[in-house]
C-alpha cells in the first residue's frame, strides 16, 4: 500500500511539473510574439501546442 502512494505523490508533483513547464513555454512564447517578432510567437504557440499534446498523450492515453 506504502508503495502505492509513494508513486500517486510522484504523479502528481510530474503532472504540476508538466503544467509549469507548458506555462513557461508559452510565455515565452508570447514575449516572443510581441516582442521580438509575430512569426516567432507563431511558432512558439505551435511549438507550446505540439507539446501540449504530447503531454496528454504520455500523461493520460498511453
């Protein structure tokens, strides 16, 4: 049971880890938008929509 929860816990502080991470890439990517140059956001934005796809990918389906 011990080992059960210890691995709950570990799911959880990866899945806020996850979701900070996604936070940052789209900051960054919107100071790159309207900062540095438009194409760069747009990209930036795909770049944060591919990840967050992946993301639900590995942490929900598979």
């Amino acid at each position: 049971m011990r080992k059960r929860q210890g691995r709950a816990v570990f799911r959880v502080i990866a899945h806020v880890i996850a979701i900070a991470l996604l936070y940052l890439v789209a900051s960054f990517a919107l100071f790159l938008g309207l900062q540095v140059q438009p194409l760069y956001g747009n990209i930036g934005l795909g770049v944060t929509a591919a990840l967050a796809a992946a993301y639900v990918y590995v942490g929900f389906i598979r």
